[in-house]
C-alpha cells in the first residue's frame, strides 16, 4: 500500500485550494495540493469580469465601504446568506486584493483625468481624480450600488490564477496533479485524509493529514447547458455526502448566467454589461428597461436571466437550429474599449462564432441564452470553513457552503470568494493542524484502500448485459436537469426529474464496462463519477422539490412569492444509507432576531411578493433603535456594527481598511 503523509491537505488546484495551500504553508505546515489537472488549468482560469472588493478608487465608487458591499450582498443572496459569513467576507475582500496585487497581479488602474464610459447605453465622461491615479481600477457589475469589481481586462481569473500559483510555488507547496478524490478516510467523525486514485497509472493510494481541505469546484456539469468546465463535475462534494454523515447546504440553490454564447455555451463575463453593454431581442429592441426600469441590464443574474427567458417565451427570441437566443450588444462600447478591456470575450466570438463584437450594429451582436452557471450551495461548513459534522475536514470556494451568497450570488463576488475564504479558511486549518496529531491506525487506512481496490475490480467485473451505457445514463442526467430543474422550476417536472433520476441511479450501480483495463480508461471513470454525479442531481432536484416558495435563483411558478415565514432556512442534505436512492433532507434556521439586516423588500419585480415574518419588523426595529442611540452617543460605524451583529476573523484581517480621502472612517 502506499500512503503520503503531510501536516495539510488540500484536494483542489484552484484559486480557493492553492490560496488555502499557501496560508498553511506560510503557517510552518508541510502542505500537499492534490489537483486533477494543472493548476495553472484549473477552471478558475475561467473567470473573466473581476473581483469584488470595496477600494472606492475610482470616482464612480466614491461612499464605498464594508457596509455598502455588505448590503449588496445580502440584498443579492434573496435574504439567504450567512450574515455573519458575509460580513467577514466584505472585510476581508479589500486586504485580499492588496495582497495580490502585491503578489503580482496587474490589476487595471485608474488614469486620473476624463475619461468615456457607457452608462444606461449613453455615452458620458466621468472624471477620475488626480490622487487615484496608478491605484486599482472597478467596473460596474449587476445588483452593486457602487462601481466595485476590480478587474484585469477581461482575464481576472486568469492572472488572479497565476499569481496565486506563483505564490505556491514560490513557498514550495507540494502540488500532485493528476489525482483525483476517491473517498474520505474517516475514524469516527474525524477525517485524516482521502483515498485517491492516480489518473496516469490508475493506482490507489491514501494521503492521510492532520485537516483536509476540499476546493474541488462546482458541480455544474450535472446539467447539459453549462459554462463550466469538463471537470466540474462535483465528485468533491460526492465523496462528502457518501460518508453518510458530511452535509451539504442548500443544494437546489444553483444560479443561471445571463450571457453564455451560443451554441457553445462559453461564458461572456458580465463585465460586457458592466461596462455599458445592452441585450436586444429578435426587434433589436432593448428590452430590459421594461422589466427592470432601476437596474436594467445589471439586475442580479437571477433576475435578468428569468427576464430573458421570459422574454423568449413571449416570442421576442432569435430563431436559430439551437434554439431561441437574444442578442448582446457590446458595438456601442467601441473598438478601442473591447479592444483592451474585453479582448477575451472578442476571441471568443471571433472563435467560436465568426462574430467580431466591435463590428458596429446587428453586425456585431453576439448570440446569448441563460446556461447554468454556479452552486452557491455544497458542503456545509461553519464560518471557519470546518464541517458542521466531520472533525478536520474544511471546504471553501465553490465547492462550499459556507454560505456567503445564500440563493444568489452576485458577479464578482466568487472569485473574491475564493481567495477570501482561502485566507480565512486557511488560518483557521493552520490552527487546526497545530492543535492535532494524526492518531489514525495504518490498518484503517489499509481497509479504505482495498475497499477502493475491490470497487473498482467489481466495476470491471459486471458482466454484460443489455440497457444504457454509462454515457448515455449521464447524457440522460444532463438532459432531464436542463428540462425540469432549470430556471422556472414547478413540482410536476420536479416530480418526474426526482423519479428519472432515481431510476438512472439504479442504473449506473450495476452498468458494465466493455473495456477491462484499469489505466486511461474513460468508461472507467466514468463509471464511478457518474453515480456520484447523480447523487447531487438527486440533492438539487429533491431539495427544489421540497422548498416550496421562489427564492434568489430557485424560482418556482407554482410558488412565486418569497416565503420569510416558512421558508427562511437552510437546507441540510446528507446521505446515511449508500443503498438508498434519495438524501436524506433537513434544514437549519436563519435566526432573524441576530441579523444585522433583516429581510425586506429586495428591489426586484413588484411588491407584495414576499410572505412576510412578523420578526423582520420587529428586528428592523430593534436595529434603528440600537443605531440612533449610538449615533447619538458618537459611535463610529466600526463600533454600531459590532454592536449590530458581532462576527469573529483573525485579528490581522479583522483590521480596518483604508480608502482614498476618508483613511480608516
């Protein structure tokens, strides 16, 4: 057998994995980084638009703070999120941006002076000040009062990647790659570790650790239409659920992205909307106005993807042999601004599509749909990143639910997530490590690698037999939640989706495979993923069932109003019986009365479309109350928030920020 031993285990090479990596790493722990593919390929790469984080350089973000960034967030979470978590999140954001700007990152930067933006599709000059000039530059973005989105062009995720990957190296972090997550080892409730299998030689082998951290992604590729990459497949958070007692928080909380291109579904950030860019329909019309006359076209996604699909659905979409798409007009920016500050987003229409987007009029415009997009729900941990019920386990990013965004999350708030919660989770690994030794015996771990062994021989042992093949079993899968747990969800299709599934589930435990080798085997592997897979479809798909109320991106047209009374919690899945074709669900109240901002009109659509809780008014109360008395006294912003809702951070990030013109304020 082989086992590696380390103090840190990180499974996932991304922004959130490496940024955990580095954080034990700098702590004095022997860090091991465990990746399916070349970090410098992980999906974070991806990311176009930027990364939200309240500097206030630019004229535009002037009054920006923590407080600002906080609301928004809430407000875009649907009332969702974790308060506690958001606030610890919004402090951290603008020393995280600092640091790698620091490590390297070139982030744009304000040129003090005039300067031509595009606001609400109008041409106009802002001003930018003499003393901002050379400090780091923010675009506007969907459902954000102020211009707060740092960005590098349209290449965020790209150079946030590398100088976090650079970092890593730099402090010689020990990165695996080509590993992949098999199964957690676990004593009791404690994990030490996971099971995992070579991709290149196909061999088993363990890693046992002090604390093991899992930043393996999103799950998105469940579903068919999806901008995420072919490995976000959610196995991470699989191998979770499959120890019968990890959790996973809100699951069927899964956001829809406006503007993916079609037909390849690659996404277009919302940086062309940021930046002044409108959607036309099949009239060339600007239709959003009409929907959403305060926002437009930067609602949060959730709202602006149901109006495009609404919109499509009353006939004003673009033919084509895809399907119904509508048009994104990015023209009116001008050459020279995609040029240089969306020249991802022209290769890839020039790419993929023949369409140059600085081409001016129809010419231009790029064909787009809403394609599923991200998981604001996965493993469910405790502010510190820990497992709610596994000792020594951490999860941050995108494969977690930490839960920063609730049912909504806002752009440019996850690939802030990433390195925020790899600061923060990181710390509180680190701490974890020193406090524990590995006690676990080499005879358990020996009995989880032969039970690994013996799965995979009885894969390739299935005799064969007629019926579906693993393919189209996940082809079916993908199909069945693009059709019935897609942006407009109601229980009839649930039902359907939920038995289907369960039925594929079957299934996939018993199909063979034609070829027997046990390295560079696609059938292989895909055979023990897509059981996995399926498990999460099944925990999005039964837990959209249940909640029966719209909330954020879950939006159910048999329940369209946002229900505070009955529905103003978490939901709690986990999976205790491994023969059983469905999770078992629960769910974890948000307490009203300890939120610093209690539930309200969201700025969204009509009102009246909430069931109200008699506690929101009461705790509104209860909050101008405590805020007039202590501005009255002379307490700063600092000291009524901490009196408001108190959260906790490591005391170097808990630290005041400073902003250009206010200081510290």
């Amino acid at each position: 057998m082989k086992i590696n031993y380390c103090d840190a285990l990180v499974i996932g090479g991304g922004l959130a994995g490496l940024r955990v990596a580095v954080q034990t790493q700098e702590k004095g722990l022997n860090t091991i980084v465990l990746s399916l593919v070349p970090v410098k390929r992980s999906h974070s790469a991806a990311a176009q638009g930027g990364m939200q984080a309240s500097l206030a350089n630019t004229v535009m973000g002037e009054g920006d703070n923590e407080d600002v960034h906080f609301a928004d967030t809430v407000k875009g979470s649907d009332w969702g999120c974790d308060q506690e978590v958001a606030r610890m999140f919004v402090t951290t954001a603008p020393k995280a941006i600092r640091e790698l700007a620091n490590w390297g990152v070139p982030w744009s930067r304000v040129r003090k002076g005039p300067r031509e933006v595009v606001i609400n599709a109008q041409r106009t000059t802002i001003v930018e000040r003499e003393e901002a000039h050379g400090l780091i530059n923010a675009r506007d973005f969907g459902g954000t009062k102020k211009w707060r989105t740092c960005y590098t062009s349209d290449a965020t995720g790209h150079t946030m990647l590398y100088g976090v990957a650079n970092r890593a190296i730099r402090d010689e972090v020990e990165i695996h790659e080509r590993k992949e997550l098999m199964r957690l080892i676990l004593e009791g409730n404690r994990c030490y570790g996971a099971v995992v299998r070579d991709q290149i030689t196909g061999e088993i082998e363990a890693y046992v650790a002090r604390a093991t951290c899992i930043a393996t992604g999103g799950w998105g590729r469940v579903y068919r239409t999806t901008t995420n990459a072919v490995i976000c497949e959610g196995t991470g958070q699989a191998a979770v659920l499959e120890t019968g007692i990890g959790t996973l928080g809100n699951p069927e909380a899964v956001q829809f992205h406006p503007t993916p291109i079609v037909p390849s579904g690659i996404l277009l950030t919302e940086g062309c909307r940021g930046d002044g860019g409108v959607l036309r329909d099949v009239d060339g019309y600007r239709f959003m106005p009409d929907y959403e006359p305060e926002k437009k076209d930067l609602a949060s996604r959730d709202v602006v993807s149901r109006r495009m699909m609404e919109h499509i659905r009353k006939g004003k979409g673009v033919p084509s042999p895809f399907g119904d798409h509508l048009w994104l007009d990015i023209s009116i920016l001008g050459r020279e601004h995609i040029e240089k500050n969306l020249r991802d987003v022209q290769e890839i229409a020039k790419t993929f599509n023949g369409i140059d987007p600085a081409d001016p009029g129809p010419k231009g415009w790029l064909p787009v749909r809403p394609a599923q997009h991200y998981s604001m729900g996965g493993i469910r941990t405790k502010p510190t990143g820990e497992s709610a019920t596994i000792a020594g386990l951490f999860s941050c990013g995108e494969a977690a639910c930490w839960d920063l965004h609730g049912f909504n999350r806002l752009g440019g708030n996850s690939v802030a997530e990433t390195v925020v919660s790899g600061m923060i989770v990181g710390s509180y690994m680190a701490q974890y490590c020193q406090e524990h030794e590995i006690t676990v015996d080499t005879k358990l771990v020996d009995e989880y690698l032969e039970a690994e062994r013996t799965r995979i021989r009885e894969i390739l042992e299935r005799p064969e037999r007629e019926g579906m093949t693993i393919f189209e079993i996940k082809r079916r899968m993908q199909h069945i939640m693009d059709e019935k747990v897609g942006i407009f969800r109601n229980g009839d299709e649930l039902e359907e989706a939920v038995e289907e599934l369960q039925d594929l589930l079957r299934k996939s435990r018993e199909v063979p495979v034609r070829y027997k080798c046990l390295k560079a085997n696609p059938e292989l592997e895909e055979a023990y993923r897509v059981p996995k897979m399926l498990k999460i479809a099944l925990s999005i798909a039964y837990g959209a069932l249940l909640r029966t109320e719209s909330r954020g991106a879950h939006y159910r047209e048999d329940f369209t109003k946002r229900d505070d009374l009955n529905w103003l919690k978490r939901t709690i899945v986990h999976w205790p019986d491994p023969e059983a074709t469905l999770p078992e669900v629960g769910y974890e109240a948000l307490d009203i009365m300890k939120m610093e901002m209690p539930p309200a009109f969201r700025g969204y659509g009509r009102k009246g479309q909430i069931v109200e809780n008699p506690l929101s008014a009461k705790r509104q109360a209860e909050v101008d109350a405590l805020r007039k008395r202590l501005e009255a006294e002379g307490k700063d912003r600092y000291e009524i928030q901490d009196a408001l809702m108190h959260f906790e951070l490591p005391e170097n990030y808990k630290a005041k920020n400073e902003r250009l013109g206010v200081g510290y304020a």
